[in-house]
C-alpha cells in the first residue's frame, strides 16, 4: 500500500511537472506578448519592464526560472494588477471556490446516493420514472441555463414575498452558498443518481443478497446493511473525476451569481491576458486535480479491500 | 420417462430398434444475422433509442436543408421588429412622412388629473412621441405661474408600471420646454413617461407627472417599400401592412431566431459530431498501435497519453483557445475542433487499448490462430468487429460533452466569434435579456438539450444493442 501511495505520488508530481511544461510552453506561443498591450512604451521602458519580468532572457533560461520559482510554490506577480502575487490571488479566491465545490459535491452525493436508492427500491414505478426523468433533464440541460433559470426563479420569489428569502448573487453568508452549490452539484448528482441506481440492481442479483433473503434477514436491514453500502463503491470511484467538472463547472455559475471565485478570475484574467495569472491558476488547478483523483483512489484502496492488491 | 407400471411388459424386438434420425433437430431455421443485422434489430426495438435517432436525423437534417428552406441572412437585422416574442403582432399602419415638430402650435386640452398636466399630443407612434405639459408649479406663497419659476424639466421613460419605491426609469432629456418629442427607439408596447419639475438648484421637485400609452406601429410608405413589404400594389397611408415574418422572434438585435438556430445547429452539431469523430479515430489509431505493439512501447505509448489525460481539460480548452486565436473574419470553429482533439485523445486511447488487449487473449481467436488464421484476418474478423461496438458508443456518448463543451466555450465568450452564431452564443447573448425577452433564451437552451437527450439516449440503446455480452440475454 505504501508503495502504491509513493508510486502514485510520485507519478502526480511527474503530471504536475507535464502540466506546468504544457501551460509554459503554450502560453509563450500565444501570438503578442504580455506587454504590447501597455500603453505607448518607449524602448526603454519596454527594456526595463521586460528585465523586471524576466522576459529578455532566452527562453530555456525563462523556462527553468519558472520551474525553480513554481517548486518553491511562487507563482509570480500579476501583469495586470501592479505588485499583485498571483499567490495573493490565489488565496483569496480559491476558499472561496473550495468552499463551493465541498458542497456541490456533498450535495451531489448524498443526493446521488438517495435518489439512486429510491429508484432502484421503486424500480419500473411511479418514482423510479419521475426521478429518472429529472435525471435526464439535469443531464442533458447546459449548466448556466440552469443558473440563469435559478437565478431567475429566484428573483420571482424574492420579488413575491417582497422581501430577499434568498439573495440573487455575490457572497458572504450561508445563504449565498445554497443555490450556487445546488446548481453546481446538479448534474453531478444526476450522473451519479443513474449510477447508484444500476449499481443497485445489480447488487440485488448477487449471491450475498440471495444467502441475506435466505437466512431471513428483514428488508431493511438486507437494504442498509448489504445493498446500500456495497453499492456506494462505484460512486465513490468516480468522485475523483466529479471533482475534477465540479471544479471547472465552477466557472459558469461563479461568473453568473456574481461569486468571487478563483474559476470567474481565471475568465477574467484570460480576457485580459494576464500571462502570470492564468500560468499559475492553470498549474494550481492541474496540480490541485491530479492529487485529487489520487486522494480519492487512496480512499477508495482503504473502503475496498478489494482493490488493495497492487493493481 | 414414464411412471414404472405395475403391469407386466413384453419387450418386442421393436423396442430396440433404432429411432428415426432427427434432420431438423440442430438445423438453422432462423436466418443467419451478422453482428450488426442483429445490432440494428435490437437497436430497433428499444423504442427510445429510435426515437432519438430520428430525432437526431432530424436535427440534422434541420440544419442543413434549413438554409434552403428558410432563406433569411442569420445576421441580417430587421430594424421594425428588434426582441420580439415568437408570434407577436406584425401589423403596422402607414403613416406620413416624419415631420419635425417644435411644440404645440394650437391650444391644447391639458390633462388635469396630473400634478403638470402632461398630457399626449397626438398619436403615439413607433415614430414618434411627442408629450406637452403645462406648469402648475408656483413661486413661493401664491404667487401666480410665471416663467420665472421655471427651474427647467427632467423627462423618464420605462417600460414597467411604476410603483411608489421605483425609479422613473431613463432619463431622456432635461429641458425648459413645456414639450418633449421621444424618437428614440420606440417599439411597440406600453410606455411609461414621467416629467419631474426642476428647482433653482436643478435638483428635482416633488412635482411630478406620469403618463400611460401604448405606441402604435407605424411605418412610412417608402419605408415599406425598401423593405419590399408593399407586396402588390400600391398602399396609402392608413393601410395595414405586415412585417416581415420571424417565426421564433427575432434576438436583441433583430435578427432573425429560426435562421440563427439554424446556422447556429450547424456549428454546434458540426464540432458537436465531428469532434469526437476525429478524437476518437486518433486514439483508436493510438490505442490499437500500442495495444499490438505491446512491451515497451506500449508502456511508452500509455505513460504518455497517462500525462495527456491528466491536463485540466477546459483550462487547457481555453488556454489553447487563446494559443490559437482567432482573426478577424474568422468563426474560431476549426480552432476550437483543434484544440479538442489535442486534448481529449487519451480517453479513447486508453480504451481501445484495453479492449485490444482483452480480445488478444479471448479464445477464439487463439482458436482461429490455430486455424491458421493470418494477421489480417484476425484484424479485421476479430479486432475490429468486436471493438467496433465500444467506439461507436465511446463516440455516442462523447457528442453530448463536445456539443457542452462548445456552449461552456461560447457562454465564457471564448467560443466562436460574433456574427457566427452557434447554439452556446446565442444561449449566452439570451441570458442577458431573460427577464424581459425569455424566447432568446429558451429556444437555444432547447436545441441543445435536445440534441444531447437525443444523443445520450440513443448511446443508452446503442450500448445495450452492440454488446455482444447482452446477446441473446433478452
């Protein structure tokens, strides 16, 4: 097991090395430069602004200055934002972002996992047809739609109690969170509902089920005891990849409710180019996702015995 | 087999004679079905599945005959009808020429029931509307109405009744007439005007005065005549014409919806399909050259795309995005077709991989080695049938995401560039104006989840059909 872990770890931190290569690499491809935006530049000041950034040095030397500055977790100042680490940046939004996903992805979950229950506990009636219709609305309807048709259903009930139940936007309370998180969690929760769900019935036809009914154990506990927990498995599995669209799902609901988050800064800083800022965010977030899926497989190794073995 | 009875028994020779041979026993009755004769039957009895494939040719079919059947420029702006709803009312009457106005010329009736008396002076018009009050705001004590007092005037206009908490609505112009002519882009619906009396200071008063009308329509002759609205014959002024038809309203430029969904499917559907198409045959190619290589270069070939799996997909979208740019006069749809296939490889890669793999040591077809069957054969008898099944749904289910992924593009304005329409663009220019013109919104939020209904429903059907594991398993 330790092994695994050192070999995993390793292997993210070799991935993490790719994507920070990939992300330098590209971003000095992207036609202009991060100055020829700025207002009218003599040659001097080009001169001067280009050996503060380190720009005039060729670019291998750019390169490995970049890696050492990146192994020692600096990221750089901002272009566009005078004397701003992109440290700083990241700090004080990706809580913010953080906070968001945690609770997308409980949401997610637990609502993944009951739905998911339910409709294979009503399988082929009412509610198993209901709730997979949802499911399939929740997939297939883009994202920010669903924002913008939350964020107007929310204005109508505001606008109808004549008083903010829940706010429309922005950030600072509990009740700011609710929405976004539910919005942001809902198509999770719908791929992981029809997870749950085939992942149900297919653990009622194993052996352990039929020697549970024949030993004449009550339903419940055949339900909560071997079938629910057993079927939780899979879901957990995919967790790690959820993280991964819950993360970038992030983006469009932060951009519509108005959430100061580390995604709607990444648009922000690609809009205006700013070269430090999306380097480090791109790297942040790769780094932050690669070590995720890993934390999840780890977890996954010490839930199921089963998968312990070296794989 | 027979209870053994009681009673005696006499075997005869005959009982051990040999029983007529079986012919039709192990015989074929049923036609023999290739892999994907059976595929369609089964295909063709999931009647959701089916569905979705015709929804899908339909779809397609849409977006492509469209263009022929509904022959509107997509970006073509109907100035008469900007925003308006799917079915609106398109009459419009014609009217004289405009003619400059410099207020009232005659007495007018002023309305009494306002604190200024603003009252309409003639018709409201899509032309023009044009207001007159008359100041009953007074010196300090009761000193009669004199110029004097006349601070000057502030004029709103809004579309939304007014409640006592509310603003006005847009301020038009702040004047020391007693009149005011709005020309500036009146559509026909209900207006609110208000006019708000000036102090010394030019602060405003108390005094206010809020007016209800509905603006009428109007078009002049040689207007509609440009616009080719005059079908036959000749019009005067008076006559009701009507405009021109936009059956699914016209967005916030008036441009026409039908036309812009349309030209829009073709976008979306375009890297909606072929995307996947492409990335999918490139990690096919991958995945198989590294699934017979096997050893060390199948190690290779897999570490490698392991690290391409591993780069943040829509972070490195946009990245790529920004890498290639877009130029002027371009629609940025080929750059972004690009960038998916660069990035979104590995998965199928890996995938047809590990399905070489499998059926490389499957026994039939070390049996039909033993057959002596050569490479080629067991390529294109074994290999290729049998994952034939997984790319397809592979390539099913990867549309939906292709077609999410152009929207999330377009809705963070990193998609394709204006005038280019697409479905993700118009959602997201439809967003602006939801509350006040929902229909730019729905109709493209519908095509989309449509066409990945459609799609995820067909890859459910195409999934249970093509695996040979659910055969015969009924």
């Amino acid at each position: 097991m330790l092994r695994y872990t050192l070999k995993r770890l390793a292997l993210g931190i070799l991935t993490v090395w790719f994507i920070a290569t990939a992300t330098f690499f590209g971003m000095h491809a992207v036609p202009g430069d991060p100055l020829s935006s700025d207002k009218s530049t003599t040659a001097k000041i080009r001169a001067n602004l280009e050996a503060k950034y380190g720009l005039d040095k060729p670019l291998l030397t750019q390169y490995a200055i970049y890696l050492k500055n990146i192994s020692q977790g600096d990221f750089g100042i901002s272009f566009t934002q005078e004397n701003r680490q992109v440290n700083d940046i990241i700090k004080e939004h990706f809580p913010i972002s953080a906070i968001l996903g945690i609770l997308a992805i409980v949401f997610a979950a637990l609502g993944g996992i009951l739905w998911g229950a339910l409709t294979a506990l009503y399988r082929n009636r009412w509610p198993d047809s209901v709730i997979m219709f949802l499911v399939i609305l929740g997939i297939s309807v883009p994202s920010f739609v669903i924002a913008a048709i939350s964020q107007m259903f929310l204005v109508n009930i505001n606008a109808f109690a004549g008083t903010t139940i829940l706010p429309v936007g922005g950030w600072g309370t509990v009740w700011h969170m609710i929405v976004p998180a539910m919005v942001l969690g809902l198509s999770t929760m719908a791929y992981l509902t029809r997870l749950m769900r085939s992942s149900m019935l297919e653990i009622v036809n194993t052996d352990y089920i039929r020697t549970a009914q024949s030993k004449g154990l009550p339903k419940t506990r055949i339900f909560s005891r071997h079938q629910l927990r057993n079927a939780i498995l899979p879901v957990i599995t995919v967790l790690g990849p959820a993280i991964a669209g819950i993360t970038t799902g992030g983006f469009v609901v932060e951009i519509v409710f108005a959430i100061p988050g580390l995604g709607r800064y990444f648009v922000e800083a690609i809009q205006q180019l700013d070269y430090t800022v999306i380097m480090g965010t791109t790297v942040f977030y790769g780094a932050f996702l690669v070590f995720m899926v890993i934390l999840v497989d780890l977890l996954y190794g010490w839930i199921d015995p089963r998968v312990r073995i070296n794989p | 087999m027979s209870e053994p009875s009681t009673t005696t028994w006499h075997p005869s020779p005959s009982d051990f004679a040999p029983k007529p041979k079986h012919k039709s026993a192990d015989a074929i009755t049923r036609p023999a079905m290739s892999y994907w004769q059976d595929a369609w039957r089964r295909l063709k009895e999931n009647k959701r599945a089916l569905f979705s494939l015709y929804l899908i040719i339909g779809l397609v079919t849409f977006t492509l005959a469209g263009p022929y059947l509904w022959t509107i420029d997509p970006s073509a702006q109907d100035l008469d009808q900007i925003g308006i709803t799917p079915g609106a009312n398109r009459n419009v009457t014609i009217a004289p020429a405009y003619q400059p106005w410099y207020g009232p010329t005659n007495e007018l009736y002023y309305d009494d029931d306002n604190a200024l008396g603003l009252t309409l002076v003639g018709d409201a018009t899509s032309q023009a509307v044009r207001l007159a009050w008359k100041s009953t705001l007074r010196g300090p004590g009761s000193a009669p109405y004199s110029d004097q007092f006349n601070h000057g005037y502030v004029i709103y206009r809004t579309l939304f009744a007014l409640e006592p908490s509310d603003a006005f609505g847009l301020p038009l112009m702040e004047t020391k007439n007693h009149f005011f002519e709005d020309r500036l882009d009146l559509q026909p619906t209900d207006y609110y005007y208000t006019v708000v009396a000036l102090d010394s200071q030019g602060l405003e008063t108390g005094q206010f005065a809020t007016i209800a009308l509905t603006v009428k329509r109007v078009i002049t002759i040689l207007e509609a005549q440009q616009r080719g609205l005059t079908k036959n014959g000749a019009v005067v002024e008076g006559d009701q014409i009507e405009l021109a038809l936009h059956p699914f309203g016209t967005d916030y430029l008036g441009r026409d919806m039908l036309a812009r969904l349309i030209y829009g499917g073709q976008v979306s559907l375009f890297i909606g399909i072929f995307a996947p198409l492409l990335y999918v045959l490139l990690g096919v190619i991958y995945g198989s050259i590294a699934g017979f290589m096997g050893g060390g270069i199948d190690q290779l070939m897999m570490r490698f795309a392991d690290f391409a799996v591993a780069l943040p997909f829509l972070l490195f979208m946009i990245l790529l995005k920004v890498i290639f740019g877009i130029g002027p006069g371009e629609s940025g749809v080929l750059p972004m077709l690009v960038a998916m296939v660069i990035l979104l490889w590995p998965a199928p890669a890996r995938l047809v991989r590990g399905q070489i793999l499998q059926i490389r040591e499957e026994s039939y077809v070390s049996a039909s080695q033993l057959l002596g069957a050569s490479t080629n054969y067991l390529i294109f008898r074994h290999m290729i049938p049998n994952t034939m099944g997984v790319i397809l749904v592979t390539i099913t289910f990867q549309v939906p995401s292709a077609i999410f992924t152009e929207a999330f593009l377009s809705f963070i304005g990193m998609g394709v560039a204006p005038p280019t329409p697409s479905w993700g663009s118009m959602c997201n220019d439809g967003i602006k104006s939801m509350l006040t013109r929902p229909h730019e919104l729905f109709f493209p939020a519908l095509f989309i989840s449509i066409t990945v209904l459609a799609f995820n429903l067909l890859g459910d059907g195409l999934r249970d059909s093509l695996d040979a594991r659910m055969r015969n398993r009924e």
